[in-house]
C-alpha cells in the first residue's frame, strides 16, 4: 500500500475518531446542562408554588392579626358578648374569609367560642376532633403576646393549614386574653384552585396514608434537603417535590407538582442539529486535508522515493536530487544529496583505510589470521603467510564439524558478546621456534559467532626465561630452607650460651657473690638485658624460620582470658609505668573459655600491647579490649600515640621491615613482632587488621575463631 492510500485511511480515520469524539463530547456535555436547567427550572416552578401556600398561610396570618389585635374581640373572650357574635360572627364570617375553621380559645386554654363550616357544600360541620385534642394539649395555644403558630396539621378530615394568633388589644398590647385560630382545609377544591393558578398538575399525600412508589423513594431526600427534590417520571415528564411541615417544623406531607420535559426535548432536538453539523464538517474538512496533503507532501516524496529506487538499482551515487521549495522536504533533498557525497567521501576513505589497514598489519611482527565460523581462512597478515607451516598446521586441525574443533574454538557464548574469552595454545614451527597462538570469536550484537581471529606472537625468548626462572625458583627455595635450617641450628646453638651469660649477669646483679659498685652494678645490668633483648631476638628469628619451613606447631589448650591478660599487664607494667601510661583491660562478661595455644596468644598480646606502649605518648592511655562476636574472639590493642602514615602502612606485618628505618630512628626494634603476630594468628584459622592515623594513634585487632564454631 502507498503513501497516499495510507494517508487517505490515517486522515479519515483521524477524523472519523475526532468527530466520534466531538460527538460523544457534546451529547455528554449538552445532555447534562439541559438535564441540569431542566432540574433548575422545575425547581424554580415548584418553589412557585410552594410559594402560593406561603402566601396563603400570609393571608390567614394577616387575618388572624386583625381578628385578634381588636378590642372587641380582646373582651369578648371574657365576656362571650351576644353583641360581638350577632355583629360579626353571622354564618356568613366563614364564607366571606374562605376559612374552615375560627377557634376562640381563652387565657386558661379552654375553647370558648368554635366555628366550623364546609366550603364545598356550605354547611355548618362539628370542630375535628384531632384539632380539639391539639388545643387541649396546647400545642395550638400561644403563651407571649409575638408569639405566631403557623403550620399543616394531620386530621382525620384531610391536611389543615393552621394559623394562630395571641389575642390582644387594637394596639397590640397584652396580657394576652386567649389564642385565635384560623384553619382551611388543603382538599380537592383548594389544590384545584392552586392547579388553576399556577397551571400545572398537583398531588399531595400525607404521612398518615399510603404514598405512591415514586413519594416514598423521594420523601427522604426532600426531607434532607432544604425540603424540596426532583424526580424524572419517564421521557415526558418531570416532577418537583416539597415538605408541607406542622406547626413543630416536622414533615407531615409530600406535594408533588408535575411538568412536561419540553426544555429536555428541545435540547435532544438541538444535538441532532449539532450531530449533523459535526459529520458534515468532519467529511468536508477530511476531504480538503487529504487533497492538500497529497499536493504539498505526498507528491513530492513520491519523486524522492523514485530517486532513491533508482540510486539503489543503478549503484550511482553521483546523482543528484532536485525538489522545488524552501520548507523540510526540501531541506530533506538537500541533506540526501550531502549524504551521497559523504558516502562517497566514506567509500574513499574507507579504501584509504582498508590499505593503511593492511600496511600497518602487515608491518606486524605478529601473525593476525581471521578465519570463517567454518574455519577457513578469510585473511592473514605478511608475518602469517612467512609461517605457513603454522597456518598448514591449524588447516590439519580437526574438522570444523568434530567434537574436538568445537572444544578447540566454539567457546560458549558469553554474556557479554563485546568482550568473549579466548582461546590459546601452543605450536612450534619447522624452524624450532615456539609461537602462542590466540583464538577469539567475534560475535555480533545478539551473540552469534561469525569470525574467528587468531593471533600469534613467537615466545621462544619468553619459554626460554620460563625455563630458567624456574630453575632459579627451585634454587632459592633450596637456598631458603637451607638458610631456615641454618637459623634454627644457629638460633639453638647462640641460645645455650646466652642463658648462661643472662643467668650469671643476674646472679651478680643480685650481688649472689658479693658486692659490686655502682658502675660494676650498672654494667653487669647492661649485659643482662643486652642478653636478654638478643635473646628475645634470636628467639622470633627461630619462630619465624619455623614458620617458614612448616614446622611451626600449635599447642592447644583451653584457659581463661584474663589469665593472659593479667600476665601480659604484669609484664608490660614497669615499662608502661616509667612512660606514665595508664593500661585499660576490658573483657566481655559473655566471653566463654578459649581453645587456643595459650603461651602463643601471650605472644601475640604481648607484642601488641609493648607496640602500643612503645609508640604512645608519654601519660597517655592504652585500651586493651576483648568481645566475642559471630563465634570469633576479637581482640583490639588501641592507643593515642604518633599514628602510622598511609604511605607505611604496607611496611607493616613484613619480616625486617620497620617504618622508621633510619641509623638515628628513634624507637628501637627488629620487625618481627608484627610479621610473628600475623603468622601466629593465621595459624589459628584468625585474621589481623589495623586502624591508624598520623598524630591520632593506632588500633591493632585480630581475631580467632572460638571452641564449638563449626566452619
């Protein structure tokens, strides 16, 4: 399918979608503001005509006001004068002031002059019995001179409107003398009249009879809401409802007042009108936009897709392309046209390339081979074709088929295509020369091998000083455990002699054998601890030429903790003491039993601490802490002396090696102490780390696994 046949779909469809849209738009939009102003003017109506029995309920108000602020009427209450009734209340009365009902109730409550006729068929008729019980319980009895009863009253007879009034003198003034009620029934003739007035449809049902469906679904809406509600009764018609309430305020009745939906109908007429105008417009402005599409872009990317079919079958680049116009389609000639010529200038570039390529291969000393996934060679380099016996040699190989070609090339594919592993192996050519050759699959984007290149590089030189640092190896080790055997008889044989010198040096210093002065005393001192430091010497030089030639051992025992504590605190003492140093021992209450070479852990804590002493400031304070943690004891040695560089920090733990090695260095020392901890703790199946900052002190730590850890 063309350009233009999917334009015409896409714009009509467009369109189509476009004008559905509008449509559905409208009806939703429409549909609902006509629904709403109907709602609007149904209420608006039937407040109309809540607002007529409002009105009338005015009126027997204004005339319960002058029937009961008079004079007369203020004495007849007491006096029931045959005057003021034969004056004004003839049987006429009733009839003239379109009421039911005029109920003289005096100050005590008692009703002491009814009236009570028949509109509908002009007779006199006895007082309802339900009105007589409301004046009884007072409920229709005013008690202030501005009180104002007003409300529909529930009777056996039919809804009542009820006004009642204080009765006063002409100037309005009290005490009040009794209570004048108005009453006209809301029956057929008065809802007729209503209905004449107002021209609509009523009905009315009260709370002590049965309402129609429609009444009861909406009586407690209308309650809730401000006494009034709206009702769709069917496509032609709406009804409005409202609360008539009893003098309390309370719902006694439902008014329903019926309208044709005529402002409905006239909005559905108008959407047709609309529905119409949209399709109409959609298809004239659908059409006019293919028309112009196909004129200002179809056409023209009709020529460029035959110029481009025509470059493609011809394979001639040098062609040109010529669009009229200054907008994008011809600015998209113009960039084909560059981009034939960067093509062009590529394709030159590209044989440059391929030639610098093949020279500067060639210039290798090393083999470059590129091979088929099949194996056969698709390019080798000069220093590739010079050895073709090599090349003849991995054309012998296995077929490409075979099981061992595949273990021999096809390396899984990896997980990462850019970056596979390689292959390598050894060959040696007719001339005696020994090449490491290289296999490396290359793979596209998803993972498929589709070369293989292979690389050689002659290592004869590199096997030959293989060869010889290999012998060399064998020779040091020799050297090294004939030097480890010599140290151990060595560091045996100097420590017999220098018991004996350590011993008698004491027992002179002790004056065993008489006295000596002071500066026989200061020098048979000397030779002891001189002794005893060279013993102390000789005795890690043994320890570590035992741990170089494995023949190191662990004495295993099980012991307390702060038993070493106490030796190592006891021995380090005199030294910490003449430095105002204060030792802070700290042991975990949980911290079981350890299963360890005792006198080694002694050695360990001992060196530790003694370092810590030895590097700290003078009144200083050295923390030595242990906890058990994840089945391990830990073990820190932490002070506040001069602090380790980061620069020496991987002096540390190294035999012979000392941070400060200077003729003039300050601190005295072999550097075996910590390479001896590190061993000794490694033994133990533990580690050994340090924490330290120049000018901020150190802490040393190492931890051993503890008894009953299953590893």
């Amino acid at each position: 399918m063309d350009v233009s046949k999917k334009l015409l779909i896409v714009t009509f469809t467009m369109f189509a979608l476009l004008t559905v849209l509008l449509i559905i738009a409208a009806h939703t939009i429409l549909l609902s503001s006509f629904s709403d102003l109907e709602t609007q003017d149904t209420i608006k109506n039937t407040g109309k005509i809540e607002q007529a029995i409002a009105w009338e309920a005015l009126s027997l108000d204004r005339t319960a006001r002058d029937w009961g602020f008079w004079d007369d009427t203020y004495k007849f209450v007491d006096t029931l004068s045959p005057e003021y009734i034969e004056s004004n209340l003839d049987d006429s009365t009733l009839y003239d002031l379109d009421l039911n009902v005029m109920l003289f109730v005096n100050k005590s409550g008692v009703l002491v002059y009814p009236m009570s006729v028949d509109l509908v068929n002009m007779t006199n008729v006895p007082v309802p019995e339900g009105l007589l019980k409301q004046i009884d319980s007072g409920i229709l009895t005013t008690r202030e001179n501005t009180d104002q009863i007003q409300g529909v009253v529930l009777l056996d007879e039919g809804p009542m409107l009820i006004v009642a009034r204080p009765i006063l003198t002409s100037f309005g003034e009290g005490p009040s003398a009794g209570t004048l009620i108005l009453g006209k029934y809301i029956d057929n003739s008065y809802i007729s009249s209503l209905e004449e007035r107002t021209q609509t449809s009523l009905s009315l049902y009260t709370l002590n009879e049965e309402m129609p469906p429609d009444f009861q679904e909406v009586f407690d809406e209308a309650a809730s809401n401000d006494g009034s509600a709206v009702k769709i009764l069917g496509s032609e018609r709406v009804a409005g409802y409202f609360i008539l309430r009893n003098t309390n305020g309370e719902p006694v009745a439902l008014m329903r007042a019926d309208y044709p939906r005529d402002l409905y109908a006239q909005g559905k007429k108008t959407l047709v009108y609309i529905y119409g105008f949209l399709l109409l417009s959609g298809l004239v402005i659908g059409t006019a936009t293919k028309f112009s599409l196909d004129s200002l872009l179809v056409s023209r990317l009709i020529t460029i897709d035959g110029f481009l079919e025509n470059v493609k079958k011809e394979k001639d680049i040098s062609k040109r392309l010529e669009v009229e116009g200054e907008d994008e389609i011809h600015r998209l000639s113009k960039g084909i046209n560059e981009m034939l010529s960067s093509i062009r200038l590529a394709e030159q570039e590209l044989k440059a390339r391929e030639y610098e390529k093949k020279f500067i291969l060639d210039s290798l000393e090393e083999m470059v081979v590129l091979r088929d996934p099949n194996f056969n060679i698709r390019w080798a380099n000069r220093a590739a074709l010079n050895n073709k016996d090599l090349l003849k040699a991995e054309d012998k190989a296995p077929e490409a088929d075979s099981p061992e070609a595949q273990d021999r090339y096809n390396i899984p594919k990896p997980l990462y295509p850019l970056a596979p592993d390689y292959a390598a192996h050894e060959l040696t050519s007719s001339e005696g020369k020994t090449w490491l050759l290289r296999s490396k699959p290359v793979c596209d984007k998803i993972g498929n091998t589709i070369a293989v290149l292979e690389t050689g590089v002659e290592i004869t030189e590199r096997k030959n000083y293989e060869i010889e640092l290999f012998r060399a190896k064998q020779d040091a080790e020799v050297a090294n455990r004939a030097k480890s055997a010599f140290l151990a008889n060595m560091s045996h044989e100097l420590r017999t002699p220098l018991n004996s010198i350590i011993g008698f040096s004491d027992l002179l210093y002790e004056k065993v054998y008489g006295e000596l002065n002071l500066k026989q005393t200061k020098a048979v001192g000397n030779i002891s601890n001189s002794g005893k430091h060279l013993l102390n010497l000789i005795n890690e030089i043994l320890d570590l030429s035992k741990v170089e030639a494995g023949s190191f051992e662990l004495h295993y025992s099980t012991f307390w903790l702060a038993e070493v504590f106490a030796e190592v605190r006891d021995m380090i003492f005199p030294f910490a003491t003449s430095k105002g140093l204060k030792i802070e021992l700290e042991i975990d209450s949980n911290l079981s039993r350890v299963y360890a070479d005792k006198e080694r852990i002694l050695q360990v804590l001992s060196n530790l601490v003694t370092n810590a002493v030895k590097f700290s400031n003078e009144n200083g304070c050295v923390k030595v802490k242990a906890v058990q943690m994840d089945g391990f004891l830990k073990i820190t040695v932490a002070d506040d002396g001069i602090g380790i560089a980061a620069a020496d920090h991987e002096k540390l733990f190294k035999p012979f090696s000392q941070i400060d090695s200077s003729f003039s260095k300050r601190y005295q020392g072999t550097g075996l102490g910590l390479a001896l901890v590190k061993e000794i703790v490694q033994l133990h199946g533990g580690t050994v780390w340090f924490e330290s900052e120049v000018g901020k002190g150190s802490v040393f730590g190492f931890s051993i696994p503890l008894p009953g850890r299953s590893e």
